[in-house]
C-alpha cells in the first residue's frame, strides 16, 4: 500500500459534515492524517459524487484454505489512487448477537489498523464485521491475525453465509430458545461449508427467537428458524388488571383486542381470556402487554425455507417446512443439523447452477421437495390447499404402469449418472 | 512480514459466553420484562430483580480504528466494558449500573456526536448497503445518502412519535442487498446492458446465458468472437447479468434514477409479513444530498403519522385506507408502471367488486 500522501479534495463530500446524523467523512478526513491511503479513497469516492460513476472492480483472492471471506476490490482508477489498485474486504464472523467486549472490538480495530486502512464497519448485510482496505498481503495477514486471536473469516460466494441472530435470551423476555448459541452450533458445526464454497448457491440462516423476527429471518435467508411455543401462553391476569387499571379499558379493546388477528382474545371484567387453540402466535398482544403476557412454556422454533429477495423469480418469503422443533438439548440441535444435511443433500444434487433453494422450491413444486427432504405435508404449510385440478396422483395412475418404469420419474427417483438411484 | 501458519483452522463463530455484560450472563433466558424510560433507552428486568439499562444510539456504521477505540473508552467508563449493535446499525452501550446512565448519554452524545433513539415507534438506523464507497456493482452511494436522510429524518429518530416503528433500507443496484423496509430505496436502471464484446472472455458465458430472469440473453459470435447477445424487448434492466459478468454493464451516470417502496414488515405481529410496494419512481440519483429523496420519504412519513393508528405500521396502515387513498394522500401519482407484470401479478389486481367510489 502506498503511504504518499495525497491532500484531500472533497468538496462534495465536505457537505456531508453538516447535520446531526454522525458522518462518516468526518471521521474518515480526521483518519486520513493516520492512514493516508483513507485520503485517496475519499478522493476517490468524492469523483463518484462528481461523475456518478463507480470505480471498483470486483477481483479474486482467497486465504489458503479457504474459498471466500475476502471481498477483493481494485480501483479502475489505480493510477491516480495507487493505494486503491488492492484495497480488499476482510469479513469476520460476528459474535452472535453481535454482543462485544471492549477488547474484543480493540482488537478488531488494531489488527484492521496494523494491515490495513483501518476502516470497520458493524455490521454488513450478511452479518460480518467488515474490515475494510487491505492490499494483497495485508488480506492474508489479517486474516492470520484473526485467527490467532480466536476470530474466523466470514462466508462468501456459493457457500453457507454466516449466520445472524437477535439478541435472543441474552435480553430478551421473548426470545422462545437459545438463538445465541444455535447460531454458534450451527456456525461450528457446518464451518466446513462456510469456508469453502461448494453448494449450486449460496445458503442464509438466520435466527430469530420468536416472530417478532428482528433478525428478518423470512424474507432475509434461505432457512429462517424462528421462535415459538406449542400450547397456552402464558397469562398474568394480576397484570392483566393492572395494564387495564393504567391504560383503560378502551386502549385493551382499541390496541389488543380487536388487533388479534384470529380475534382469540375477549375480555370479561378485568380477565383476559384466550382461546389459545386460535392463537397463531404472531406476538402482537404480548408486545403490547409484555409485563401481563408471556409466550407458552412449551418453547420451540417453526422453521421455514426459501426466504431470498427478488433476483430471479421474485421475491420469496420463508414458507412453513417444519412447523415445531424443539432445540433444547444437544440432542435436539444435532437433530436439526441431520434434516439440515438432507436438506442440503437434496438442493445441491437437484439444484441448478445458481439456484437458491427458494427458486429450487419454485421450478420443482413444494410437494417434490417435501417428499425428497422427507416431510410429511401439513395443513401448517400453507394458506389454502391447491384450486387447479391437473393433479399426478401417484396412487391412482392405472394399474397398467405397474413394474413399468414411469415415462417421466419424479425428480427424487430419477437416475443419475454413476449411481443406481439417489 | 510476520510468519504465516495460515491454513483452514475453521473456528467458527467466536464464543459469546466471554462477551456478554456480567448482568446478560446472569440473568441469561431469566428476564421477566422490559420498559422504554424514554427514547433510546431501555431497561430490562430480570425475575431475579436485577436491571440492565441500555442506551441506544444511532452509529454511521463505517467507522474509523480511532473512532471505535473513543467508542470502547466510553464503554469502558461506564458500561462495564461491554456494548453491542443492533441488526440496523445502532449501537447499544450496555448499563448495569443506574447512576452511570446520564453520564453515558452525556459522552455518546457529546463526545461521539451520536444521537440517541431508534426505540419504539420511531424511525430506526436505515440498513444500507456498501455502494460507491466500496462495491463493485453500485449505481448509487450507500453511506453517504444514509447520513443525508438521516440527517432529515432525525427528529423521528430521536422522538417516538409514529404510530409503529419505521424500518428503512437503501440499496444502491437491484440486487437490493439491504432487502424490505417499511420504506426502501432502490436505484433503477432504464436500458439494455452494454456488453464489451471485446471482454467477454473474462466472463462464464453459460452462466451469463443462464442467469437472466427473462431469458433475454443468448449466445452469439461477433467479428468472430463468442460473445453474447441481449433480447431488448426480453431485458427489464434488472442488472443480474452484470452481477455475473462485468463486461455487460448495466449502470449508466445519465440515466439511472431512484425509486421508493413501501410496506415491507418481517415481523408477523397482528399480520402476516409483506414484501414491500412500489410507491414513487423517477427520482433524480443526486449526490451529495439526494434531497429529492429525503423530500419524498418526508411525504410519506408525515401521511403515516396522521393517518397511522397505533401499533399500525405503514404497509397495514396502506392496506386499512386502501392504495387509491394513500396515492390520495401523499399526492404521488399512481401510474400504470404500479400494476404488476411480474410472474406474480395476477394475485396483486383487486379481483373483487369492493371498490372505495
């Protein structure tokens, strides 16, 4: 990395400084007397202001050992800001939670500062810590750093990402299982996938301990796992009356009541009744009464699948896949880890190059990926069973089919090359 | 250089046990509640009595090593030595100990500059993506737009005075990296990719041919050379392609605008979760301030909160009034480009006789 100096010219950005919102070209100005590299990316980025034009183009480099976790730049302009030619993105999987120590973050800061430009960033879309600005060398050294100091690099390309929780149980009345350390177990246990890249496509957890979902599980990864419990919730009705003493009666009908969307609650006197056979669990009247309510005891997840955001197909939410799983114990989690490999089994023999699992779901239908990942269907699944009548009833094709084998074999039995059947 | 060992060590995530707040590893699945004691503090309560306060700020998310070492001296003053951040972007300094609470607020406030809120029914840290500051696919910036709307909208952030809260989210390309938001900003192209036939050998041209949504991309030789060729009438200017291959570029400076979408929740309280609508389309991509911008999310905010009920957020507050009554109130112009023609758009037309006339 050069270390010329280079006098910042950033008139554009200069009115960026203005405002109450923290500006992070105050900062980087003041920075840039430290690390002189951080003047050539503001000038730098100061000419996309003026042009509207960017200047990064994506390159390749990887730790040995690893297939992803630095996202390596270079500057078209590398002639001008000879700095930028190698000006890399080390990400760095998160605590979970994103909880830190002081120390912890120190030494995030020195060991982005020793190697490179010195630029953090908590968090990026993934998940990460994102450490950014690190030439060649200074890409492996970081992460070597990292790693000595108990850190991992983060996921990237067709691999599993890294994953990302809420707080969870960590602060959090709600939180229906531990999402903190699922979100460890599964990190630890699926690390291999992570660092190298060898699925049709990339893969998303993330976890959220109930459905308040504040990690945007369903519409944010691949396989959202959020917290839930079977059974009555929980009901103070002490506090009950207290919340109806303090608000009023009209702020339970107006904001609670009416609000529930299976209309599971009424009231009599200061009581609150719930049918809880109704309840779908959607969280709205704990939020609101979160002193009085409590989600059930029975705790568990609903995991679902195929969350992604538009590309290709339009947008997909998570749909419903298992809809309760308990991960308490050891046992329970290895349990999903198991259906988990299945899962992952099935999309990366059947999946097309580049094919997210939500899109798999798309072009071979839900019943054909219940069937290969081995669920049985649940009404749980889905809004309303199906309205067109073109149906493939195995069970009741004509006897004349039997011990023939089918014109067009379901995608779980079909043959493949150098194997009898999958 | 120092010697490197470097191989797949595969460590995983890093043990969170030694970075939880001494008050979190106690009273760890043990809390009872939580109150809001004003914007952008909380405290919660374990069952065993205990009570950890914390002061959430909002954070420019890109920060300097020097700016994170002045952020971990204030934690360590009053917070035990310990903080975390939330998934947009804010910063909780974590308090165990209630007379450090106003000395804290004092240091973030005026020795970080950070403002404090994004609790309750607020605006909350718009999650934002990399763009020009380091990405190699942006037609737009992230951190810089975010500190200017944030700047604009810092009001209700600092106050909880919207009806629910407000999620939003600016991506700088289609691929929209920062995903839904109760508000979302998206760039959008209007034209064809330009391929540079002479790069193409840089590029996977199966993967190329493979990767568009519209199969508007096949194979072609030109003067010779394998290359590709765009269908125009095919190409709804998503940009896939050029996410793939470098050498169809999607983005053009002239033409490139913004648009604004609306109604995206995750959360499954009272309804079900909603991918977010197309509000407003054309807006000029304007640095340094893309005022056009803070001007059309100011719009729809002010709409919200007066025709907001509480607990509603704005994608259920649009479905109770309807979209012909939003498009009413915010005096966007509802055009023929806000009816669907994506492969889904037959379950968004009102196929009903329920009409507001």
């Amino acid at each position: 990395m050069s270390a010329k100096e280079m006098a910042l010219n950033t008139p554009m950005l200069n009115e960026l400084e203005s405002g109450d919102w923290p500006s992070f070209v105050t900062d980087l100005k003041a920075y840039s007397k430290k690390r002189p590299v951080v003047a050539q990316l503001l000038n730098q980025l100061e000419e996309s202001y003026q042009t509207k034009w960017n200047y990064w183009q994506g390159k390749i480099i990887n730790a040995p050992g690893y297939g992803g976790g630095i996202i390596a730049r270079g500057s078209d302009k590398s002639d001008k800001y000879p700095g930028l030619a190698n000006f890399h993105t080390v990400r760095v999987i998160e605590p979970p939670g994103w909880v830190y120590s002081t120390d912890a973050l120190r030494d995030l800061a020195d060991i982005a500062e020793k190697n490179g430009a010195g630029i953090l960033q908590f968090h990026g879309m993934s998940g990460d810590v994102l450490l950014l600005g690190f030439d060649d060398a200074g890409s492996l050294q970081c992460a070597e750093d990292l790693m000595n100091n108990g850190w991992d690099i983060g996921g990237s390309g067709a691999a599993m990402r890294t994953l990302q929780c809420c707080v969870g149980q960590a602060r959090c009345e709600m939180a229906c299982y531990d999402t903190m350390k699922m979100t460890k177990h599964l990190t630890d246990t699926f690390i291999h996938y992570l660092h190298r890249p060898e699925f049709v496509y990339k893969f998303k957890f993330k976890l959220s301990g109930c459905p308040n979902d504040c990690a945007n599980s369903i519409v944010r990864s691949d396989m959202p796992i959020i917290g839930t419990w079977r059974g009555a919730m929980q009901v103070d009705q002490k506090k009950v009356a207290e919340f109806i003493d303090q608000k009023g009666m009209e702020y339970l009908i107006d904001n609670v009541l009416t609000r529930c969307p299976t209309r599971c609650l009424s009231v009599r006197g200061k009581e609150l009744v719930v049918d809880n056979s109704d309840c779908v669990r959607c969280m709205h009247c704990i939020n609101v009464m979160h002193k009085a309510l409590k989600p059930g005891k029975d705790r568990g997840a609903t995991i679902l699948v195929g969350g992604k955001r538009t590309l290709k197909i339009g947008d997909t939410m998570g749909a419903v896949l298992i809809p309760f799983i308990k991960l308490e114990t050891d046992e329970d989690r290895d349990n999903f880890t198991d259906f988990v490999e299945k899962v992952w089994e099935f999309w990366n023999d059947n999946g097309m190059d580049h094919e997210r699992i939500g899109e798999f779901i798309y072009r071979i239908g839900m019943l054909t990926f219940l069937k290969g990942v081995e669920i049985e269907p649940d009404p749980r699944m889905i809004n309303r069973p199906r309205t067109t009548s073109y149906i493939k009833f195995e069970e009741l094709g004509p006897s004349r089919f039997d011990g023939e084998r089918q014109q067009n074999p379901p995608v779980w039995n079909r043959e493949s090359e150098g194997r009898e059947t999958m | 250089m120092s010697q490197t060992t470097l191989a797949p060590r595969d460590q995983g995530a890093p043990d969170y046990t030694k970075y939880l707040h001494p008050l979190m590893a106690k009273n760890y699945g043990k809390w009872d509640y939580h109150e809001r004691l004003r914007p952008g503090v909380l405290v919660h309560v374990g069952e065993s009595g205990d009570k950890l306060y914390t002061v959430r700020a909002g954070s420019p998310r890109t920060m300097s090593a020097d700016t994170v070492r002045k952020v971990c001296a204030i934690a360590d003053k009053y917070c035990e030595g310990f903080l975390r951040f939330t998934s947009r972007s804010n910063i909780e300094f974590l308090v165990g100990k209630k007379e450090n609470l106003d000395p804290l607020i004092q240091a973030v406030e005026k020795e970080l500059g950070w403002p404090l809120g994004g609790t309750g029914p607020s605006v909350s840290n718009i999650s934002h993506t990399q763009g020009w500051l380091h990405c190699n696919l942006p037609g737009s910036d992230a951190a810089g737009s975010v500190k200017a709307l944030m700047d604009d909208l810092i009001e209700d952030f600092k106050n909880e005075q919207l009806p629910n809260r407000v999620h939003i989210s600016s991506s700088c390309c289609q691929i929209n990296c920062a995903s839904h938001g109760d508000i979302s900003i998206i760039v959008q192209h209007h034209h064809a990719p330009r391929i540079n036939h002479k790069n193409m050998q840089i590029c996977e041209l199966p993967k190329v041919v493979a990767i568009c949504p519209a199969a508007a991309i096949r194979p072609a030789t030109i003067n010779g050379m394998e290359t590709v060729e765009v269908v125009e009438e095919k190409c709804m200017y998503c940009g896939a392609c050029h996410g793939q291959c470098p050498s169809m570029e999607i983005r053009d400076a002239q033409t490139d605008t913004l648009s604004i979408w609306v109604g995206g929740k995750m959360s499954n309280a009272r309804s079900a979760p909603t991918f977010m609508k197309l509000a407003v389309w054309g807006i000029p991509n304007n640095p340094p301030r893309w005022p056009e911008v803070s001007a059309a999310v100011k719009t729809i905010l002010k709409a919200y909160k007066e025709g907001g009920k509480p607990w509603e957020r704005l994608g259920e507050w649009i479905e109770r009034i309807g979209w012909q009554r939003f498009f009413e109130k915010t005096g966007f112009p509802f055009t023929r480009y806000h009816i669907d023609d994506s492969p889904e758009a037959l379950s968004t037309l009102n196929r009903s006789a329920m009409l507001r006339l």
